[in-house]
C-alpha cells in the first residue's frame, strides 16, 4: 500500500466539509473560513512512541489521547475548533493498527466536532503530530499573561489521577478509573468558552499544577498562592495512592488536562456557576498574590517544601 493508497483508505474518510472548512484533504491546503470578528487560535503536539505513551498501546487510545490532549488547548484558550491536522510517521502500513488508529481518531473528532482537513504521511519511528485550529472571538483569547493580585486561583475536575494511573500501568492490578483519565483526558472546550469575558488567566494542566500555574506567575508577573487541603483529589487516586502520594501527584503529576484559571473576585462567584451549569465544577485553590513563584501551604499554613527530592520520579518518562 503507497503513501497515497493509505491517505485515501484511512484519512479521506475523516475529512468533511462542515461550518468553516471550505476544502478539506486532498489538495495543497486546507482552506479555513473565519468570520470578520473573529482570531484563529493554533497549537500543535507531538507523541512520540516510548516517550509519550507505551509502545504497544493499543492504537485507538493512542489517537483519541493525542487529539484531545491538542484539543485541550484550544480550551484553555477559550476557542472553539475548526479542524485539526495529523503529521503522521509509521515504521510501516500496518493495516490492523491503521484501521483501530483511523477509527478512534474518527470518534473524537465527532465528539469535538473537530474534522480532519490534512496531514502528512511519512515513514520512521513511530510519531504523531496534532495540530488544532480554533476560532475565538478577537480580543478575548484566554491567555496565560493577565492573573492580577487578589484573582482567585480555581481548578476543573481532579488532579494527580491521570500521572498516577502511569504508575499503575506498571502493575497488575490497573485503577481503571485511573487509566480512564490518562488514557481519555477530557478537553475542557465548553468550559473555556465560558470563562471569556471572565477569567483573568487559564493554562491547561498538562505538565503539573505547580509548573503550569509557575507558567501563569512568570508570564503575569505575579505569585500564586495555593493550598494543600483545597486541591480537588478523586476518590481512586486516594484509594491507589494513599493520602501523601495523592498530594504529590496532584502538585507535580502533569496529564490531567483540566483547567487552572484565574478569576478576578468580583467575577469568582459568576464562573464557579457557569462551570457548574455545564457539570464541570471549578474548585477554589488560592489566590494570586504580588511577588513572583508559586507556593503552596498546608493546613497549618506553613509552606510545603516542594524542590527537589520529593518530586523526581515525575521525570521518569513512561
Ligand atoms: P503535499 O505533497 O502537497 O504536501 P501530500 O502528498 O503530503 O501533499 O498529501 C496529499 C493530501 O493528503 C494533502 O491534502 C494532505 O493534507 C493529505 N494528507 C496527507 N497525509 C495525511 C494524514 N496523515 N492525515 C490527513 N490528511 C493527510
Ligand atoms: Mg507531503
């Protein structure tokens, strides 16, 4: 099977004309359509074999994490997808793994309505690119820079379980609820659209609490205080974890891909009920402070010390 044979069995199908593609796959370029008052939101991912996700991983799940963990941006930035295109790099044309890897890519762009509209198809060690094109009404982009001293601190969803489910990959006796959060993160795309016009800041949590929100602090010039006690920990993660490695998991373990933003407080109470309306409750960390870094205090309100040692084996690769 050439290049061309696999584009048109496996791709072609995926790709449709729908609200903003004019042309899809097939020719040179995609062809976009964007309304006067609106931006053109892009970002891009790669996934590459041994490093992002094991090997032998079952392809459908290798597909479906790779779009919605690029979809995921888009929801931190509050736009909503037009339509996405796969670099892909194959160590061959397996048929069964094209056939799982096309049918999974398929369900998640129905579910975010977000189409295949082109690509690149080349050979060599396993590796797959996403990259995501959105619409958002101009000027209201969520961006990382913004957080103000006083903004609330707020969080989607729970963290740590996505990370943590890696570890368990490891056992025999896989968390499947676990494993459901790394393997299925939830693009917060309704969310974000929700938060325009009220948060001050939002990242996507995809390298860890404390870093991603260091990554609002650095680009706001602001610190971000949070506390342990508040963070939002699922019941499964306590359960496989324990209560000390939850906590862990939850401040250093990235993969979650849910939303970390921060709301000025006369707006707070305004966006926790929009997030709830949509059954995506935000839960309220801390709260932006001047200075600079993020730290985060326990119960007593002493600072956790949080360099080094403790959190090393989050930079273990899977
Ligand atoms: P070109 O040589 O002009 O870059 P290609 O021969 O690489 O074009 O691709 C032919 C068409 O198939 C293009 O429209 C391209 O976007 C699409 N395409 C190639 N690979 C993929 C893929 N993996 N997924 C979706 N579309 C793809
Ligand atoms: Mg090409």
């Amino acid at each position: 099977m050439g290049e061309f044979e696999l584009i048109r069995r496996y791709f072609l199908p995926l790709s449709k004309a729908g609200a903003g593609i004019t042309l899809g796959i097939g020719d040179d370029c995609a062809l976009l359509e964007l309304g006067a008052d609106e931006q053109l939101a892009v970002s891009i991912d790669t996934a590459v074999a041994g490093v992002h996700f094991p090997r032998d991983a079952e392809p459908g799940a290798i597909a479906r994490r790779t779009l919605r963990t690029a979809l995921s941006d888009l929801a931190a930035a509050g736009a909503e997808p037009l339509g996405f295109t796969l670099a892909l790099t194959l160590p061959d044309a397996d048929e069964t793994w094209l056939t799982a890897f096309a049918q999974g890519l398929a369900i998640d762009a129905d579910a975010y309505a977000c189409p295949l509209i082109g690509g690149d198809t080349t050979r060599g060690p396993l590796t797959i690119s996403v990259q995501v094109h959105g619409r958002v009404p101009k000027g209201r982009m969520l961006a990382r820079r913004g957080a103000t001293p006083g903004d609330h601190v707020l969080v989607s969803g729970s963290l740590g379980d996505a990370r943590a489910a890696l570890d368990v990959l490891k056992t025999p006796e896989a968390a499947p609820a676990l494993l459901e959060r790394y393997w299925l993160p939830e693009p917060r795309l309704s969310l974000g659209v929700a938060l325009r016009g009220l948060a001050s800041a939002a990242i996507d949590i995809s390298d860890g609490l404390l870093a991603d929100l260091g990554h609002i602090a650095e680009a706001s010039g602001v610190a971000i205080q949070i506390h342990a006690e508040a963070l939002p920990l699922s019941q499964a993660l306590r359960t496989a974890t324990g209560a000390a490695s939850a906590l862990e998991y939850a401040l250093g373990g990235g993969d979650d891909y849910e939303l970390a933003v921060c709301v000025p407080a006369s707006q707070a109470a305004a966006a926790r009920r929009e997030a709830a309306r949509l059954g995506n409750p935000l839960t309220l960390i801390g709260e932006v402070m001047t200075g600079s870094g993020v730290r985060c205090l326990d119960a007593q309100g002493q600072a956790l010390g949080l360099a080094g040692q403790g959190f090393q084996h989050f930079g273990v690769s899977p």
